[in-house]
C-alpha cells in the first residue's frame, strides 16, 4: 500500500492530531482495530455518523490504493480517513470528502485544519449525485452503507477507476473493490464489514418482521430486502413449535466466507436476530444474538448455529429449524454448507459480483444469484467449481420496489 500514514511523523498531522478526531474519547479510542466511534446519533440512538473502526480502514484503504497524485473522492465524512487518504496521494493528489449532514460537515473541516490538512476539500452534497465539480474520479472511497450503486459513480469515475464501497447484498454488506469491465463492473475483491446506511436518495431500510415480539418491541425479528409475501402468521407458531437440529460435520471457521455463500445461493433468505430475552428464554438459539443467515420456505426456516466438538478445539457448523418443514428446510441448509466446505472453504474471494445497468436484459447477464435494485442489477456468481455457476439467473425477486 506503499507508505503508512499513520506513521508518518508529521508534524500536527496523523500522530499528534489524532484525537482531534475522536473529541471527548482517549488516543486508544481512535486505534480501535474494531470498535467504530459513533459521532452523532437520531433522536432515537441510532448513529448516522462514525469513525471507521481502524481494521476497516486499513483493509478499505488496501483495496482501494490510492497512489501519489490521484484524485479520490470519499463517500462519508468523519475526517481522519480522509487525512490517511491525503498521505497517500500527496500533495500532487486531490481529496474530497463528501457528506450529506451540515454538522458533520462542520466538524470534519474543523478536525482536518486543526490537524494541518487544510488542501482536503469536505463538501456537503447527497452521494447520490457524487460530485461532478472534482470529476473524473481515480477513485471512489465510501464510507457508508449502500445498498446500490448511483449512475453518477460510475460517470464520474476516470478511466481504469476504482469504486471501494460497503455494498448490502441480501442484508449482507461487504466492502466490495469494483473496477470498470465494459458496460458493467466487475468485482476484484471483497471483505466483510458493517457501516452506518446511507442517508439521502440513495437510503434505502430493511424489512423487519417480527416472528415474536414483546412490550418492548420485537424479541426476535427477521431482517429481509425481497419483495415477496412472507408467511409471517406461521413463522411465529413455527418458532414456538419443537425445533430440529441437524449437524453437518463442516468446521464452524472463514464464518463470513461461510455466511456470504449461504446468503446468495438461498432461494428465499433473511437474518434472524434476536434479544438476550429471546435467547435466556430459549426461544432462539445464541447465534441469532448476532444475526444468523436464514433460509426461508413458506412458513418454515433454518438458521446457522454452531457446537464444539469434545477434546478438540474445534467447533462445528449447524442448524436449527422450525416449522411444517423444518427437516427439508434444514437438510437443504445442510447441503448448502458441505457444499461451501468442498468447493470455497480454500478459495478467497471466492465469489465474483458485478453490476451491470438496470435496463441489460436478463438475457444479457451472466449466471448467478440476480438481485435487483434500482439503478443497477447486481449478479453474484461463484466461477469455477466442479459444478459450474450457480443457477439462479431465473430468480427475479426486486428489492426496494
């Protein structure tokens, strides 16, 4: 990645100035490898802005390689990513920091001239639209949560251009290196991560549907994008009935690897996730505190749970389901993660996502899991298996219409 900007000795920059972006917390807050400093929140406690934890910054800043003399545009504004930004390309390079919220805004320049990084330029705009004043783009940084890609992005971006952007993919989000190919773009690399959503045109919520609730709201909720008519009655009797347990003697590790695959190659699919109530009561099991991947058929669903394995340690990956037809259910989840364990568990990244146009006729896309969305159709494909492509370029479900 070439030099390390944070440890650059400048003067009044990264080193001394640190906590200028982290107001109120101590040094160590702001080299948390993985905690994220949330920096404002919503009236009801939900953060709409934060400093990236320091792992996803440096792994995001991998991706991206920015180089001396590029112009970077940064989705998202928090102000010290932005300055790592502007010590990798110098000062013959060009940053922008664009965020939609006023204060943040405010207190990003702030941060940044206190630190001495008065040349980073931090606009206030909806990332929607980009920023046509700086364009074309060497690269697009963003530090936010999207849930699709804006026309204005791809337009904006110079030739042999980068996007690095936290993509949600079937309630997943990873952040996904996009590069151009022709009429679509292609993906070179991916890592798990977890951002703030996306304010502005471009947000885009969650279904949450509550299988049990309680005075306080939802016990258990069951996170799905799809557009689809959900068997919500019989997924709440299902999940007070007697659950079905099945082990499938594939090692619990690589769990974001594990737990991509599974989102994209299930028909119908949702994170369940719970409360601490729902998991002392025994409702669910202790997996779902964290959100587990699900597979959903009618009024049935499977979720991924795990087991150590005696005098070993090692722990092994399995499920638990409920409903009419929780044994299918559950040995179709099954054959899904042997499936993972032969063919992916040594392969990284192991699947290939690109985004094409909204209009390119399905004839025109490559196999894979389609998952549509409003400017583009995104296709998520696992190439080279003994098996081929995944099949699924027939499943038309549309997210957010």
């Amino acid at each position: 990645m070439g030099r390390d900007p944070q440890r650059t000795g400048r003067t009044g920059g990264i080193d001394g100035a640190a906590a200028l972006f982290a107001p109120g917390e101590p040094i160590e807050a702001a080299y948390e490898p993985n905690k994220p400093l949330v920096v404002k929140r919503d009236e009801q406690g939900l953060a709409l802005s934060s400093l990236s934890a320091t792992h996803i910054q440096v792994v995001m800043l991998e991706q991206a390689r920015p180089e001396p003399g590029m112009r970077v545009l940064e989705v998202g504004s928090g102000g010290y990513n932005a300055a790592l930004i502007a010590e990798m390309v110098g000062e013959s390079g060009t940053v922008v920091s664009l965020d939609i919220d006023a204060e943040i805004v405010e207190r990003a320049r702030d941060c940044l001239k206190a630190a001495g990084y008065e040349r980073v330029i931090v606009a206030r705009g909806d990332a929607e639209y980009g920023y046509a004043d700086g364009a074309p783009w060497d690269r697009i940084i963003v530090t936010a949560g999207a849930w699709d890609i804006p026309p204005a992005w791809i337009e904006q971006l110079a030739p042999g251009g980068r996007i690095v952007v936290p993509l949600r993919m079937r309630g997943l989000t990873r952040s996904v290196v996009l590069e151009p190919d022709g009429d679509h773009l292609v993906s070179t690399d991916y890592h798990l991560c977890g951002f703030v959503p996306m304010q502005g045109a471009g947000r885009h919520d969650q279904r949450l549907i509550p299988p049990a609730g309680g005075p306080e709201g939802p016990e258990v909720g069951l996170r799905v994008e799809e557009e689809q008519r959900l068997d919500v009655a019989g997924m709440r009797e299902a999940l007070c009935a007697p659950a079905v347990q099945r082990w499938s003697g594939v090692d619990f590790d690589h769990v974001d690897e594990l737990d991509f695959f599974i989102g994209m190659s299930a028909p119908v699919f949702g994170v369940l996730a719970a409360r601490v109530s729902a998991v002392d009561s025994g409702l669910v099991d202790p997996a779902a505190k964290r959100g587990a991947p699900t597979l959903i058929r009618g009024a049935s669903f499977a979720y991924r749970t795990a087991r150590p394995v005696e005098g070993t340690e090692r722990y092994e990956t399995g499920v638990i389901a409920h409903g009419p037809e929780a044994v299918a259910v559950a040995d179709e989840y099954v054959e899904l993660l042997r499936r993972w364990d032969r063919d992916f568990r040594h392969r990284r990244p192991a699947a290939r996502i690109e985004v094409f146009p909204a209009a390119t006729p399905t004839s025109d896309l490559p196999k894979g899991r389609l998952i549509e969305k409003a400017h583009s159709r995104v296709v998520v494909s696992w190439p080279g298996t003994r098996e081929g492509l995944l099949r699924h370029t027939g499943i038309t479900h549309r997210e957010g219409t």
